[in-house]
C-alpha cells in the first residue's frame, strides 16, 4: 500500500518571521492555519496585519537555497532510527539529529536558522 504524501506547512512563528517573502495557498490567520482568503487580492499583509503566508517546507527550502545559497539537507540514521538535518552557508556547516520525523528536522534548521539569525550575517 502506497503512503499518502501530505503537504507540510511551516509554523506560525516561522510564517511571521519570514513576513510574507514566499506567497502560497495557505495562511495563517491569527495564528490558524487557513486557505487564502479569496478577497486578498494585493498583498496579503495589507488585511490590517491579521494575514501571514504559510508556505510549505520545500518551498522555504528553495526559497533559502536560491535567495541565500543557504542549503538544507535531511538524512536518516538507519542505525539510531533518528532524522538528522545539515545546513550548509558559504562559510559553516550546522547539523543536529535526533528527530522522529523529516518534517520535523526541517523545521528544526528553519528554527537554527530563525534564531541565530543567519540570514542577517549572509548579508
């Protein structure tokens, strides 16, 4: 029996941190994760703030990769039964394992990125 695949959403916090960079189907609003509004025809934002895109984690991946040369990766351990994700700049490599899930060690290196704020010292 073949597995569903699902779309994987990042996070509230992640959506605002990336403050509407990546536009998609799907928004957080007020914090629940929600199709787009059909009346939102300008940028989402300008519904008095209450709107934040929701983008998927491939795209946050590709979005990182092409606008940063930011580049994740996620890699299982067959043999500890754990996910590990490796983030790779121009100058440092970061990795962490350990996670049950690819879903959840990409949301761990959007996170490490997020709060060691690499995307402010590639620039």
């Amino acid at each position: 029996m073949k597995q569903q695949i699902n779309s994987t959403y990042i996070s509230f916090e992640q959506a605002k941190w990336l403050d509407n960079k990546i536009k998609s189907k799907k928004v957080y609003d007020n914090g629940i994760l929600k199709n787009k509004p059909s009346f939102s025809l300008g940028h989402i934002s300008d519904y008095r703030g209450r709107y934040v895109y929701a983008p998927e984690q491939w795209q946050v991946v590709e979005w990182l990769r092409v606008n940063y040369n930011i580049w994740i990766s996620v890699d299982y351990s067959e043999d500890d039964n754990y996910f590990i994700y490796g983030i790779r700049t121009k100058s440092k490599d970061y990795f962490d394992d350990g996670f049950n899930s690819p879903q959840k060690a990409y949301s761990a290196a959007f996170d490490y990125i997020k709060d060691n704020d690499l995307i402010g010292k590639l620039n």
